[in-house]
C-alpha cells in the first residue's frame, strides 16, 4: 500500500492489512502481556510493585477496548461474505481456538480451582478467554443488525451497558459491545478515521488519555467496565489509531509490534496458561521483579515461536480449525438455508 492509502481507514474486501491496524493491535497486545506478567502472580498471592501496578491500571481503560475497536473496524468487510461463509469463518477463527484453549486452560489450572468440566458456566467466558467469547456474540448477532443504522447498536448497548448489574458477564458483554459496534461505524464513515485523526486533534485525545489515565491509576474499580466514561476510553483508542497512522518509517521495534499485531490471536489465547504454570511454580522462590521478568520473557519467545510455527499443520489448529471443519459448517449452513427456503 502506498502512504495515502496506508492513512486513509481500513482496507477493502480483498484489500491487504493495514499495518496501522497491526501497530495498533500489537501495541495492546504487548501491554496486556506486561499487566497480567504480574496479575498472575498476584492472584497467587505475591504482592504486585506498586510501580508495575500503576502502570497496569493507567492503561487499563485503553488495552481491550481498542482490541474491540479495531475487531469492530473489519466487521463490514466479514459480511460482504455468504452469511454461510461468514458464520463458518467465525467458527474456524473465534469459536474454535476458544474451546481449543479452554480445554489447556482446565488441563493447566482452571480444573484445579473447583469449575467442572460438566459445569456449563466453565465454558462460558471462561478466565482470561472472555475476549473471544464477547467476538462470537458480536459475530453471531451482527448480520441481523445490518439494515440498522450503524450507530444504533452502540446506543443500545451503551443502554444496556448502564442498566445492567454493574461488573456482571452479561454487562461486561454490553459495556465492551459499545467498542466493537463503534469501530464498525468508524469503518462505515466515509474516510471518518482519517478525519478523527488529523495531528491537531491528537494532542486534545493524548491529554484526556493521560487524565483518564490517572484517574484510573487513583480509582480502578469504580472507573472499570464504566460505561459513563466509555467516551474517554475511545480518546485513548483514537490517539493510539493516530499515532500509529502517522508513525514514520519502519524501523524494527514498530516490525516487531506490527508483527505481534498480525499474529495477535497466538500471543493472546497462548501467553496466558503459560504465565499461570510458571507463577504456580515459582511464585514462592522468586522475588515479584524477577517473576514477572521470567513470566514476560518466557511468553514473548514461546508465543513468537507458536506464532512462527503456526503457518503449517498440526500448530495452525491451536489457533484456527482445520479447513474440513469450515468446509463442513459451511456446507451445513446453506443446506439448511436451503430447506428453510423450501419449507
């Protein structure tokens, strides 16, 4: 892609990435790495650095409601797609990769801590995998909103988001369906992107950033899940969207996050029981420094070697599913459209 192109939104149907939206993505994917590098430990029982904790909660607001944002970016671009197409592709790259890892995350630690796998609440967004469970929500439920204007369902679910039992699966469910909804009405405005992001109005996003920032760093809790200050988390997902489009050159930390970026589903599903098997091993013998040293060192080269191995076969299914099982919820998908049309 040249500049202009590069800068001007999303990519079309057929498009290739816009590595942008890498650096973007990568970017929140590095500092959730860096946040549960020590909540793991923490929920073992090690204190966290006050430092490492500060640092956590003032990106707090931004990391996973950007990750939503910019999932909602792609969403038209899915549903130009055969509905049948579409939902068998939700399959393969959500549905699939989040049962595959609820199953390692039982088999690490979740079956340890008293969730059955008989029990259906065990599957259902399930540890540190609630981010893919909230996408095949969105997903299954998008292309019956299509003939709506695109700015309805972010009104909806804010509403929901409001009314619903503050902190509960369900409104965390609403509160984050806000962010995907919004980056799918980014996408539908005719170069909105580029016109949210222009130089001038970056210094406005980055001073309410690091407002909100504070602010969350002074009151986690009453400020998380939030949909009151929704609007601020979407500053800092703007200002990070407008740094990255007007980031120059190439050089290679930016390869290294955009990299990161593309192979996004691999760091997030993987790092996770990795961390947990190291903190339960070491959470008594290292100092909090030095384990969440060894939990971010052990993740990055793991995740980048899964990441590079998971361009061939058996790898590529831990995180997508074979293309028979595509193929076949695909082909189910039109016979029953079929006889549905038929009946």
């Amino acid at each position: 892609m040249d500049r202009a192109t590069e800068r001007a939104g999303v990519p079309a149907a057929g498009a290739g990435r816009v590595a942008w939206m890498d650096a973007v993505r990568g970017t929140a994917i590095i500092l959730l790495l860096l946040y549960h590098c020590t909540a793991i430990p923490q929920t073992l029982g090690m204190p966290s650095p006050t430092l490492l904790r500060w640092f956590s909660a003032f990106f707090m607001p931004y990391r996973m409601p950007t990750l939503m944002v910019l999932s909602g970016m792609l969403l038209a671009r899915s549903l130009r797609k055969p509905l049948s197409d579409y939902y068998a592709g939700k399959v393969a790259g959500v549905v699939w990769p989040y049962l595959v890892w609820v199953v390692i995350a039982k088999l690490v630690w979740l079956d340890a801590v008293g969730e059955p796998w008989w029990e259906w609440r065990a599957w259902y967004a399930t540890s540190y995998l609630w981010f893919l469970f909230f996408l095949g929500c969105y997903y299954l439920i998008a292309p019956a909103l299509r003939a709506l204007p695109v700015w309805f369902p972010v009104a909806v679910t804010w509403l929901l988001a409001v009314l619903l039992v503050q902190g509960s699966v369900e409104q965390r469910l609403a509160y984050f369906a806000v962010f995907f909804f919004a980056g799918n009405a980014l996408a539908a405005g005719p170069r909105l992107v580029e016109r949210l992001t222009p130089r001038y109005r970056l210094r406005l996003y980055g001073l309410l950033t690091v407002l909100f920032g504070v602010a969350s760093v002074i009151w986690t809790m009453p400020l998380l899940y939030n949909p009151w200050f929704a609007p601020l988390s979407m500053a800092g997902g703007l200002l990070a969207i407008g740094l990255c489009r007007w980031a120059a050159g190439a050089g290679p930390v930016l390869r290294a996050v955009r990299f990161v970026g593309r192979t996004s589903l691999v760091y997030y599903v993987s790092h996770f029981p990795l961390m947990v098997a190291i903190s339960m091993s070491l959470v008594w013998t290292l100092d909090p420094w030095s384990l969440a040293g060894v939990n971010l060192l052990a993740a990055g080269v793991t995740c980048t070697v899964l990441a590079l191995a998971c361009r061939r076969a058996p790898w590529r299914w831990l995180f997508r599913a074979p293309g028979s099982v595509s193929t076949a919820v695909a082909s189910g998908l039109r016979s029953a459209g079929v006889r549905l049309r038929t009946r």
